[in-house]
C-alpha cells in the first residue's frame, strides 16, 4: 500500500522506518529542512528514552546504533537550595539523554535506507481531503501539488494540520489546554579539559514548588537544561527584565547553576519561551483513510519524559494493526485506535499529575513518604508492587493498565497498613535525612 | 468608537443595537443574506426566551415589540408513551416561545434604525490580524476587501473565524464535544381551522430515556418540534432507513406524534440531522482589541433553553463596562470577560446536567422526587428556596450564583430533613399520582 506521512519528527520517521519494513511505499514530507544537514530549532526539551522507547527501536534493529548516541541517567539528583543534593535510582535501565536532532537525524536515515521510503523536505502541507484522500503541499520554490496515497497518516505534531482537515465539520472531540508554566533552555558548557561540570550519569533536578528547573548531560561534557517558570507572578517570566533580576532569582533558588552557565542573565534573556500544551482529541482516524500518530492526537506535558516513546508505540501499533487486516484498511485504523486511546489518554492524566508531583518533590512530606512507602513495598514484595513511575518508565506495561495499578497500590497504602509503614518509613527518613 | 462586529446572529444584532444606543459607530458583517427579507435555513432549535433575555430586551425598550412575536409557556406537558399527559407549571412569568427568524428580523430592523449601526449581509470574513486589528472579508461579488475599526467583536458562533484567528498561536483554552445525540425537526401544522392540535399554551415534551422529543407551539397555529435520537444503535439515526422504520419508533414512542405531522416517514429522512456541541474556550478577550461573545465563546447544550437569553446578557455586560471605562478599552473588555466567565462557564455545567435530567424525567423515581420536593419546599420557604430550573429562568440571578444556591439546596435535601420531607412527598405523589 501507499503511504503519505505529513511530519518527519520522531512519529513520522519511526513510522516510516517501521512501515517500510512491511514493504509499504511510503512518502514523508516535512516543512522544515532535513535535520541531517542542519540544527533545527529547539522544539521540545531534550530526550529521554526510556525502556518503551528503546524496546521499539529494538524491534526495528536500531538500538545498538542509538546506545552509541545516548548518555545513561541511572537515577536521579536533587538540588536542594542550600546546595546539597540527593539522589534517588531510576531502578533497572534507567533512563538514556538523548539529544533530539541526533535521534532525528539516525531515524531519517534508517528509514531512508529503505527502498521504498523516500522523504521530502521543505515542503509544507496545505490541505486535505479525507474522502479521497488526497494531501496538498506547496513546495520549497511555492508550487503546489497534490498527492493521491492509499493511507494519509499526520505526524504533524500538536497543530496538526492533518488533524484540522480530518475534523473540518465532524463531531470530532478536541480540547487544548496550556500550563500557566513555560520554559526556556540552558546551555552549561564542558569545563576546559572537556569533563562535565555536574554528574554526569544523573538527571539533574532542581524543585522549588512554583519553579524548578533540570539538566540532562550530553555526551560533550556540556549539559541541557530547562528552566521552567510560570508565566506571571513574583517568579514569572514577565518579571525577569534585566540580567540582574534573572541573576537575582538564580543566586536565592539555582546559586549552583548561576556559576556554572557563562553570562547566566544576558544568556537566559534573549532565548525564547516555550508553552506546554496538553491536547487530547477523538476520533483519530477516518475510516481507512486517515490516521494520526503521537502529538497530532495526544500532546502530553513533557515532564514524564513520554511524548517520543509513546509515539513509537503508536507507531508499532499501527504497523501491527495493518499486519493483521490484510486488505481492510478500515479494521486495522479502528483497531490501532481503540487499543492506543485508552493508553494515550492515562498517559496524559498521568503527565498532568507529575508536574504538580515534581515540582514539590522537596516540599511535600506527603510525596516523599508515598515515595519512600513504594519503594520499601517495592523491595519487599519484589514485582508484585511497583511505583508508578517505575511502570512508566522501566517497563513496557500498557499505560492505562499502569495507572489503574498505581491508583489501587495508592488506595491500599491510603487504607490499609499506611500507619504502620509510614511509621517504619518515617524512622528510615530521619535516620536519612 | 468604532466597531466591527462578524455574525449578524441574535448575539451581534443585539449588540449591535445595544451599542449603537451608546454612540458608538458599529458594522455588522453576516456572510448570511438579511433575515428581513429571506428565511435562512434552520440553525438552532426554536427559541425559549426567558426572564433574563426579556429583561435585556426591556433595557432596549424592545420588550413590547418582542411581545407581539411570542407565544407564551406557562408550563411543560410531559406526554406519556401511553398517551396520559402530566403538567407542571414554570412558576411566574413562564417561557415565551419565538421563532428565531422572527426576533431575528426584529433586532437587525431594531439595529438598522439607530443611526451609526450598519448591517451587510453576504459578506464573509475570511480572516483577523488581532494586533492592529483589522478584519478581512470577501463581499458577495467575491471581491476582498480590509476594515481596521477599533474593536472587532466576534459573534460568528460555535465555529467562531474571530475566535481561531485571536488564538492562533496563543495559549488559548479550548474544548469542543459533541453529544452522541443530534436531532431533527419536524412540523405539525395548524388545523383546518387554524387552531393548534395540541395545547397551545405550554412546552410539550416526550421523556423517553434514550430517545426524546419536545415541541415549540407557533403562533399560526402549528408546532415546531426536535426530536432528539442517538446517532447509532437501536434507535439511532442511522438504523431508521426507511419511512416504515420511522413510523414504527414514532408508533411505539410518541404515538401521539404520527397522528398530527403528514406523511411523517418521508418527512423526517427529508430532514437534515444536526449536531449539538458544546465550547468552552478562555480567554475571550485580546487586549483592547478583540472580544468574543455568544456561542463563539461558550455555545452550550440547549436543553435549558439559554443560548439566546446569555447571549443577551454577555451583550449588556459588555456595553456596560464600556461605558465605565470611558477610554480604556482594555479594561473594559478585561471586566467583561472575569464578569461573564464564571457564569457561562455554570451555564455549561446546568445544561450538560439537564439533558440527562430532562431524558430521564419520566423514568427516574429520584429525579421525580427531588423536583417535587423542590416545589414543596419552594412554597414553604417562600423565596428563600427555589428550585435551580426556576433561579435560570425566572429570574436573572447570575448563573454562577444559581448554581452555587442549587448545589447547596441538593446537600440540604440529601442531608438533613430529605427523609422527613421525602416521605411527606411521596404520599403526596402517591395521592397525584
């Protein structure tokens, strides 16, 4: 079957790789420039693959290519805003950095050593019809043209505009929500002899309840951080003006960041600020028609590091789906959507309550001792008790089955036995702390 | 000042009017022809206007107009499937039917007699630039051309072209969803005599759980009806394929019904199926410069019969803080939108609640006996109690404050004295009944 995917991002490209394998003809074009030739601008914080994501690439033959790219987080480290730090372990595998224009340009690659994957750059898409289907493009020197696949598939991201043009006067759910928070990136270079200037098998967090901000380490001894504001208010953006009020908030809340990122305030107030947007829509296909992957259907807020590897579980699920309905386009859209929903849409409740969550790590004795209980739990029962950021992360484990697995654990701790183990885990912490 | 106002609707001609009273220089573009001299095609179920939307008419010296337009509702006829008929009357003031092309007619001619409000029809708007801001249109003759008043005011509906172009690429809030419900209408004309065939002095309705169906008494003797089915499944739009298949849902359902309305059947897959959605969308200002109201901001469910009537009421409010911030439009429109706000926002939880309450009205015994306990207590208390659907249409409570009253009135009946007075209620009921 024939194949247009609008959106060489890490949904499309993954997607082409994985379709082309079948032995699908796939076209993916992208408005933006080939990211192998060039740094694309910065559009989601820095990557962090973890065991959904790399299980993927794996399936696909490509995670012996990716580990040479990545840097391996093997738990977490907390600034406090004295200056001392705590670490707590992600458990097995951890997490791996990985810095998005390296895993884009490997994936374009791969799926261009395809035979019957090709991609198009520069080359923006205008218009569907979802009957046809037929997508419009106009192309880098402003001529239009029209494409006839079997299949439209929109890896366009959040403002998807495959999404609009499929939705354009149906009964289609949509809602789009914005945090009150944005962020914007740092760069903390490698010292002079090329070393990192913080651990660097950690990922860096810095949680100070209305603000926070964190690092992951990049293989060139430099790390990437963002710092995460609310827009308005005593610490918001719009009341960062000058270097000296950036340089001011930095000394009472980041003082070990300030010394490290040259001309800090100046630095931080020419980048730009990024939103978080959440969104969540239904249907996301059309008959056999149209289909959407990853953040042109579930837009989640970055801070459980999900967006890319639920994408490429989109991605095998649609693969998967067209595998088993040889012939009925139809059957295998209505599948991949019915089993992904459930899944995307616990992956976004999930997301929405670890920002409130990482943000008053330190705050909250409440947090810390759930924290504490499953990890005691955790060890005590061995697999049969599991955080819920382990689920996520160190497993395959469907989301929504994750969460409703994670609600229950959170229900026994409330009501049976939290007493007694709270008391024993609050012992533990003292003796900690 | 001047202003331009997309959508000739009942929202912007009312505004327009209401505008126009206070000096300002306003322009109504509608891409529909003038509702003076055509019938544009059915948009929205037929109109209850209810204190709220009558008081703002009266603040325009148009209620004695309007009032020649109506046919007034003292109460809903709840007809049972075995024919039996139960009343219940709104309490003072009732609802008022009207045809929307009738009021429609008389706010444009109303408008169009104040010397600075101009209408033009069959101009669409094509796009905003929010900033300067200017609007876009392109005239009946297809010919584009640009206005740059001070103030664009959308009233262009629940799939508002103001509205997308204020929030592209802001952090706007929104959410649509569609009801699994749509609904046709249907005619039953006068008798031969001219008389109405059914009581022509109240709101009929037809209960029946999954399906409903309810009818608006017109002043030339015949009925406007909507009849309220599923999309899918058993009695679903899209099972009903034939006329025999029609007749035989009506036959078992509204029997009643098929007697009155000529060659049913055919008629009712003549007959278009509309959608019912809700929006909800924040902010609905930008800056001094733009400003939404209406459906454009929060079209709701219209089972409680408050589009038009909240419209109305975003209109005045809008006026109103205009004229109290002679000079700063931006905090005119800002106090617009943290006044209105709120309360829109409860009417979409209200009319979300009564369409479950109002299928359900003849099969739920708890729905049933809080509705009776409510009158009870309403003629006990005197005006310290009233039941929720009376504070939304007899009175012009704010919706937020009616639904805070109403939810506190529910915890008192469930909590204290429900027992007592339920008890009370029921051999009452059972004495009715």
């Amino acid at each position: 079957m024939e194949f247009t995917i609008v959106g060489a991002g890490m949904a499309g490209a993954f997607l082409a790789l994985s379709l082309g394998r079948q032995g699908h003809v796939v076209t993916v074009y992208d408005r933006r420039p080939d990211p192998r030739g060039s740094v694309n601008a910065v559009t989601s914080m820095n990557l962090g693959l973890s065991r959904r994501g790399l299980s993927a690439l794996d399936r696909l033959g490509l995670s012996e290519e990716v580990r040479r790219l990545v840097v391996p987080m093997r738990g977490r480290m907390l600034h406090n805003p004295d200056g001392g730090l705590r670490f707590s372990a992600y458990g097995e595998g951890g997490i791996l950095a990985i810095q998005r224009q390296d895993l884009s340009a490997l994936l374009v690659d791969a799926a261009s050593r395809e035979p019957r994957v090709r991609f198009v750059f520069g080359t923006r898409c205008t218009g569907m019809d979802r009957d046809l289907p037929s997508v419009s493009f106009v192309d880098p020197d402003g001529r239009a043209f029209v494409v006839k696949p079997d299949v439209v598939v929109g890896a366009d991201g959040a403002f998807s505009a495959v999404r609009r043009a499929m939705h354009h006067e149906q009964r289609a759910e949509f809602s789009q929500s914005y945090l009150e928070w944005g962020w914007r990136e740092l760069h903390i270079p490698a010292a002079a002899d090329g070393a990192h200037r913080m651990a660097d098998d950690v990922f860096h967090l810095w949680p100070r309840g209305d603000i926070m901000m964190f690092a992951h380490p990049n293989r060139d001894g430099s790390f990437t951080c963002s710092c995460v504001l609310p827009f308005h208010g005593e610490h918001g953006f719009d009341s960062l003006r000058t270097a000296a009020d950036v340089e001011s908030l930095f000394r009472t809340h980041f003082p070990d960041v300030l010394a490290l990122v040259p001309d800090l305030g100046e630095e931080f107030l020419r980048r730009p600020t990024f939103n978080l947007v959440t969104v969540s829509t239904a249907p996301w296909t059309h008959e056999g028609k149209v289909a959407l992957i990853g953040d042109a259907c579930h837009a989640v807020y970055p801070f459980l590091a999900q967006g890319m590897n639920s994408a490429f579980e989109d991605a095998l699920e649609l693969t998967d789906s067209l595998a088993r309905h040889p012939g009925d386009t139809a059957a295998a859209l209505a599948r991949y959507y019915t089993r992904r929903k459930p899944n995307t849409d616990a992956l976004a409740t999930m997301s929405h309550r670890n920002f409130a969550e990482l943000r008053d790590t330190v705050r909250s004795p409440a947090v810390r001792l759930e924290r504490a209980c499953d990890s005691v739990l955790e060890k005590l029962l061995w697999h049969r008790w599991m955080p819920l950021h382990a689920m996520v992360t160190n497993t395959t484990v469907p989301y929504a089955k994750a969460l409703q697995r994670a609600t229950r654990q959170h229900r026994i701790l409330k009501y049976s036995g939290a007493a007694v183990v709270a008391a024993a885990v609050a012992g533990l912490l003292r003796r900690q702390g």
